[in-house]
C-alpha cells in the first residue's frame, strides 16, 4: 500500500530558513529539446533532450519575515541557497527571485505570486525516490 505525504508536510527553505507563509509550492523540472530530424526519420520528427531548467513557484501571504526577505531578494537581485524537500521529490540550488506578482483578491488574503530561477555558478541538485513515505 503507498503513503502519500500532503504537502503540507513539504518543506521550502530560502537561505537556510523555513518559509512557512507559502502556499501552493510548484517545482518544475524539465529539459529543452533540440530537433534532430532528418529524411531517415520515416516522416517522424526526432527529438533530443538538452539543457535542464527549474522553476520554483508559490504564493506568499504578505507581510512578515518571508514577505520581507522575498522582497528583498527581489529588489537587490539577492542570489539565495533555496530548497523544497518533500516525500518523494528534493531540489536544491542557489536561485534568484525573478518573478513577484501581488495579488488583492476580494475574498482571501493579500499575497504575492513569486517565482525562483537558478542562477549563474550554481549545480542544482535533484532527486526522485519511488520509494518515499
């Protein structure tokens, strides 16, 4: 039988510290491709994966710690160790702030929308466990 962690048992840390007023934490992983067709592809396109990318996105509630170091961040191009670690997924990188959008909505609280990129000298690291509890 599998367990399944909830991700309100994930964690997101940003320059070694817990962000616990995130919501909704997305971390995506993929790779660009490259088109390697040629007239013996039998009419198919052919594809190769190249370089890898990520993507650290969450909602924030405004105001306080991580509201401020967000901030921060974003307005002094802050490049910051930052980790999300969960159950069956891990990543680790130095990233910048590159995204932070707020938000007024009528019936929930203020936040910001804020986006993480990995930044220049950094080696993300990433791992996947199909074993995780």
């Amino acid at each position: 039988m599998a367990i399944y962690k909830l991700g309100l048992d994930c964690v997101l840390t940003f320059g070694g510290t817990q962000v616990k007023n995130a919501k909704d934490v997305t971390l995506t992983v993929e790779r660009g491709d490259a088109d390697v067709t040629t007239r013996n592809a039998n009419g198919w396109r052919s594809h190769v994966g190249t370089l890898k990318d990520a993507t650290i996105s969450f909602e924030l509630l405004t105001g306080g710690a991580d509201f401020t170091a967000m901030l921060s961040a974003f307005t002094g191009r802050t490049r910051t160790v930052v980790s999300v670690s969960g159950g069956a997924v891990s990543f680790s990188a130095t990233m910048v702030v590159t995204g932070f959008s707020a938000s007024q909505p009528l019936e929930n609280a203020e936040s910001v929308s804020v986006t993480l990129r990995p930044s220049f000298g950094t080696t993300p690291s990433f791992s996947v466990s199909a074993n995780a509890s």
